[in-house]
C-alpha cells in the first residue's frame, strides 16, 4: 500500500485514524480515496483537509463506537451511518465477550485493505443498498454450538473469529502445512469465489473450465472428499498455486485470485515508493539509519500487503538510535593487545 501525507508533513499509513506528529485526526475519505487530516466542522461534521477534494465527511459510525473503523462518509451524497466497507457487515462478533473487540478490529482492518486493493484494481463491489452487482456481505461469527465454516455462498463472506487469534491460526497452518496463512489470506480467497459467482460462471464458463478444469465433474462434494482421504493430488506443484487448490476448479480459482491480489497489491506499493539509494558509505551511520528507515517503511508495507507482521519497527526513539550508533562505532576501537606479564 502507499502511505499517504498529512497536511503536517508527516507520514500517514492506511490503517492510521491519528497523525502520530501533529495528533490530529485523520481519516480515509472516500471521495479522493486518500488518507488524510479531517479538519472539525464542529457538530460531528468534517472536511477532507485535501485541497483538490475539500469532501464533507462524517466519521463512520464504527470508528465512532468501537474505533473498528477509520473511514468516513460522504454526508452530502450519502444518508448512511457506515463507511461503504462497514455497511457490507451483516454479522460482528458479540463485543460483550471479552477479547472479541480486538479480533473484530483486526478483522475489519484486513476487510478493508483487501476491498481497497480491489476497487484500485477495478473490480466492482456489490453493494447490498444499491442492488447493482451481487451484494457483498460479511459475518464474523464464533463456533457455538455448531461449529463456524470459514467460506462463501451468494456473496457472503463468513470467517470464523478465531482466526483473528493469531496463536490458534499459526496453530491452524503448521497443522495443515500452510506455508502461510492470514486474515488477508482469507478474504482474498473468498472474495476470488465471490467474483467467480459474479464475473466468471455468468460470462466466462468456457474459458474458465479449459483452464482449470470442469466444477460440475467431479462435484464439490465429491472432490472434497477425496481431499480429505487422499490429500493433494500427486505432483500439485506442476500445476497449482497450492496444495488446496488441486482440490476443485472453485477453489484453484479462489486460490489462484488470491494470488494475483497479492501480486498486484505489492507492484502498487513498489510503484509508490521512489527507488531507494542503499549505496550508502561505510562509514555514515546517518547514511545507513536514513537508508534503513526508508526501506523499512516499503518494506512493512510489503509485509502488510500480504498480511504478514512488520519487518522492521516504524519508531526509532532518540536513545535507541544514540544506542545504535554506538554499535556503529565499535569497529574503530583499537583492540589493545593484552600486557606482557599476563602472557607470562
Ligand atoms: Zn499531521
Ligand atoms: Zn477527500
Ligand atoms: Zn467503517
Ligand atoms: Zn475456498
């Protein structure tokens, strides 16, 4: 993702609801699809501080409530309460449950990166208040007495809460092999069987079953099964992007989609970054801190692209870096060579 400019100077990120320099707050405005300082209107109401948009905003009702959210509406188009990716919500977790808030907010945060990365990409999104494409909703629910599917049916998204716990979720992938597994991960892959339902049986059949095979033959049910009494199929790696995806054509398709997301989501970062100088001299702490700083921020963006953590952290405070730099200056102490009468 790109990082965004407060009117202080100061850099933004996409998740960021406050400038961390000049605390003022800030938001996601949907006219200019930026993250910037929303400058007070009093009342409730607020200006997207972007000279070339200027948008009346109010908050979306979750930032306000839960701080789940830090996107805003446009109060003069729209009579809504919720952001456009709030309002595609059918089910939250119960947020009387203690530890539910967190999990939520987490989920909401990957929600909305993921829908972002799709509408800059250019795919439509259904939403349900407009009946224009499929609509597009979300459940977040808990196992209960019956046991929560992580999945989609007719364009809605249900993932099981506990994968926003991220110790039973690394749990989860070192059981099943994953090379990884993230709440990216997951709306990815359900949003490649949404667009399958909307874009590709209704106008692509043909070409999709000469790529990747008849859905009808064997049938998902079918399929299933023998996934999960025999595995991948044999020799997977020649052909699928993923063990699972030699599953059915559904879900090489969820597979492959999700793929291309992150594929296009990290060209977007890297064309948003300004090619990095690391040809720094040796001997210039300054140098390399500056250099490191730099590709640290693109580098954490890559990271979260992908849903994986920071590389490297986002803050050096002053004695962290005094601390560095006496690392930096330990190779010019001169070893003293150890006093004759000691080697006696
Ligand atoms: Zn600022
Ligand atoms: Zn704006
Ligand atoms: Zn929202
Ligand atoms: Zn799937």
């Amino acid at each position: 993702m790109k990082t965004f400019r407060c009117q202080c100077g100061h850099k933004l990120f996409f998740g960021s609801s406050h400038c961390v320099s000049c605390k003022e707050t800030v938001g996601m405005c949907p006219t200019c699809r930026e993250v910037t300082a929303l400058k007070s209107l009093g009342d409730d109401a607020w200006q997207c501080s972007n000279q070339a948009c200027g948008q009346k905003l109010k908050l979306c009702q979750n930032r306000i409530d839960y701080e789940a959210c830090n996107c805003t509406v446009a109060s003069e188009v729209e009579d809504q309460a919720f952001c456009t990716y709030c309002r595609l919500n059918q089910v939250i977790p119960d947020l009387s449950i203690e530890g539910n808030l967190v999990k939520w907010r987490r989920l909401e945060a990957a929600k909305r990166r993921v829908l972002y990365g799709v509408e800059t990409i250019g795919l439509p999104i259904g939403d349900p208040s407009r009946n224009d494409f499929l609509p597009l909703k979300f459940e977040f629910k808990e196992d209960d007495t019956q046991p929560v599917s992580t999945g989609h049916a007719c364009g809605l998204i249900t993932i099981n809460l506990k994968e926003a716990d991220s110790v039973k979720r690394e749990q989860t992938r070192v059981e099943f092999g994953e090379p990884q597994r993230t709440l990216i991960g997951h709306f990815r892959h359900e949003l490649g069987h949404y667009y399958w339902d909307m874009l590709v049986e209704p106008s692509k059949l043909e070409a999709f079953r000469q790529l990747f095979g008849n859905e009808e033959n064997p049938t998902y049910p079918e399929a299933q099964s023998a996934y999960y009494a025999n595995g991948p199929k044999p020799n997977w790696q020649s052909q699928f992007i993923s063990a699972y995806a030699s599953m059915h054509p559904w879900e090489d398709f969820a597979e492959s989609f999700a793929a291309y997301l992150d594929m296009t989501s990290i060209v977007c970062t890297a064309q948003a970054f300004p090619r990095i100088n690391a040809d720094v001299p040796p001997d210039d702490f300054d140098a390399w801190l500056k250099a490191y700083r730099e590709i640290g921020v693109m580098a954490n963006e890559f990271n979260r692209d992908i849903g994986l953590l920071d590389l490297v952290p986002e803050v050096f405070n002053k004695p962290v870096i005094e601390k560095l730099r006496f690392m930096h200056d330990l190779k010019d102490i001169r070893v003293q060579s150890p006093e004759s009468s000691s080697s006696a």
